[in-house]
C-alpha cells in the first residue's frame, strides 16, 4: 500500500516500494524525513508517482487536509429520501433517559 500525504511542496510518500517508484519518476532517490516518516516529494512528483503506482495496481492511500475536506463534506451531504418518506439511513430519535438532557 501506498500512502501520499499532499502538502503542496512538502509532500510524503510512504509504504513498500515507494522509494523505488519516486526513484523511477524524478531519475534521483528522494529524501528521507526522519520526523514525518516519509519521502518528500513536491506535489507534481507525487501525482506522476501516484499515476504510477495506479498503473501497477498499487493500492493507494491520499491523506492530507484537502483529502479532510472532501470526506468531511461525503459525510454531511443530506440523505437520499426514499418513496416511503424514510431516509436512506433511518437513526432512530434518542430518548431523553438514555442522553445527556
């Protein structure tokens, strides 16, 4: 597994083989971040090296505060109503006995 932590300039790479596949892209072994645990790439090389992890079936992990953002915003969308009125995730109201009122 491959994991890219997309900073702008700073970015990381990390996982088995992720030195070896920047070392193809960028013709140069990258350097080591010792306190982030990673290589540091600039964003351009992390998408070429994403592109080709991708194309050797590489499973892929983004991470950063733009990968934040678009999970955060998957997750508030608003449910899809069914023909029954119900929505697509029925929670069931919480009593007042079982909450914090």
């Amino acid at each position: 597994m491959l994991e890219v932590e997309f900073d702008g300039v700073g970015s990381l790479m990390r996982g088995h083989g992720s030195r070896e596949l920047i070392a193809e892209v960028v013709g140069r072994p990258p350097v080591w971040r010792t306190l982030a645990h990673g290589w540091s790439v600039q964003e351009h090389t992390a998408r070429d090296v994403v592109a080709l992890a991708e194309e050797r079936g590489y499973d892929i992990v983004v991470l950063g505060p733009q990968a934040t953002r678009q999970r955060r915003e998957q997750m508030s969308a608003p449910a899809e109503v069914t023909s029954g009125g119900a929505t697509s995730y029925d929670i069931p109201p919480a009593s007042e006995s079982e909450g914090l009122w």
